[in-house]
C-alpha cells in the first residue's frame, strides 16, 4: 500500500486500502470480535493497535477526504474515522459538528469507546465540551448517552466535575444495556477514584439496583481496588 501520508483519497484509493485491510486480516481476531462485539456491521479482523497505526498516518495526509469516503459497512471503516477525527488538527468550533458525524457511525461499544478515549481534545478543552457532553447525557440516541458517558470516565474524573457527574449518572432515562453499562463502569471508575465520596453516594440515591449492582461487580473486578474493599463493597448492593 502507497504510504498513506501521500496518497490522494477517491474512490479508487479508498477500495484499495479496503483490499490492503482484507489482505492483511488476522482471521483469528476476526472470529474473536464477532463473539464479543456483536456489530451489525462486517468486520474485516485488524488489530486495533494497527488501526491506530494507519488513523496516526491518514492523518497526517488528505484525512478530510478519506472521511469523506468512510463508508458505514466495515467495523474497521468506523473505528478508523473515529480515530482520525481524534488526532486531526480540527479547529475548535468544529469539533462538535465531526463528533455528530461520527455518532452516526457507532453501533457497538468499542466503536464508541476506542474513539471517544481518544478523543484528547476534550481533556484540553474540558469547559467548553462540558455543556456538549451533558447534552449528550440527555439524549435519546443511546450511542450518543454512551459517547458522554466515556467522555466523563475519561476526561472529567475531577473534583470540579464530581458532584454533578454523581448527579448526571443516577437521572439518565435510558434502559438500553449498553447505556446502563456504561453507567456502571462510570461507577467503578469513581469509586477508583474518589472512594469515600463514591461510598457514600451508594449508601443513598436514585440508581437502577441493576446499574448499581453492576457498578459493584466492575468494582471488585478492578485490579485497582484492595481485597478489603472489594469484601467491604458488597454490603452497598441493592
């Protein structure tokens, strides 16, 4: 495959870097997503790390244009426009309007959760993506509930923030699993991270017993936490 820093983008180039993702598939991997990942979606079996690889490179290049030619039928095709929306150089005022494009695309988790952790831009610039992310709290689109609530765990794991993300995770109106996973696992990453103030948000408040019991689960499950307090962390299950 022509170095992909140089090439020109079109139709042509673009089936020729499908190819190139099917040429060099790991079969293996590929039956391993489809037993995890369940997407609607075709996947090819490439590596993320490798897709990281080739978004660094695309990057670096015509990306707006190979944007432009992403379609929505290879599981690769999305992780890949996620992440090169992550590193492009996009100015500010635009970011939110590639973010949109890109929820289109999701429709599993880990499309949703490799990208949106790459999202570096939003740690940068946490206040002015705040209003945006508690908007797509209030979402009825459960991938873009999910794309906030990655953002949080990842980005906003701040004093400032706390009170009101312990607020935003127990008012989401959502019974999609993979919202009320995500709520879980924003759980457990509060609990890593503000342990008593997370204790004592589980003694009381409004959390689906569900997500606050999975919430425990992912708690104990973390290498993170010590054996004392994945013991002590059982009484708080609903």
């Amino acid at each position: 495959m022509k170095n992909l820093v140089d090439l020109v983008w079109n139709e042509k180039s673009y089936l020729e870097f499908i190819k190139y993702l099917k040429d060099n598939a790991d079969e293996k991997y590929r039956k391993f997503q489809l037993g995890i990942l369940g997407v609607h979606k075709e996947i090819i079996g490439i590596k993320t790390p490798i897709l990281r690889n080739l978004a660094q490179e695309i990057t670096k290049g015509n990306w707006n244009n190979f944007i432009c030619y992403t379609q929505k039928y290879y599981y690769e095709e999305s992780v890949l426009k996620g992440l090169v929306i992550g590193y492009a150089n996009i100015s500010l005022d635009k970011r939110i309007e590639y973010i949109e494009e890109f929820i289109k695309d999701i429709d599993n988790w880990a499309v949703c959760d490799i990208c949106v952790g790459n999202f570096k831009f939003i740690k940068e610039n946490k206040e002015y993506f705040y209003p945006y992310i508690k908007e797509c709290i209030k979402s009825i689109n459960p991938w873009k509930i999910r794309v906030g609530l990655v953002a949080i765990l990842n980005f906003y794991m701040d004093t400032n923030y706390l009170k009101e993300i312990f607020y935003i995770c127990e008012n989401i109106i959502s019974d999609d699993y993979y919202v009320k996973m995500a709520q879980a696992w924003l759980i457990s990453i509060l609990f890593i991270n503000f342990r008593d103030e997370t204790l004592i948000y589980l003694q009381e408040n409004n959390l689906d017993s569900w997500v606050q019991n999975k919430g425990i689960q992912k708690i104990r499950e973390s290498t993170r936490v010590s054996v004392e307090d994945k013991r002590m962390i059982l009484n708080y299950k609903k």
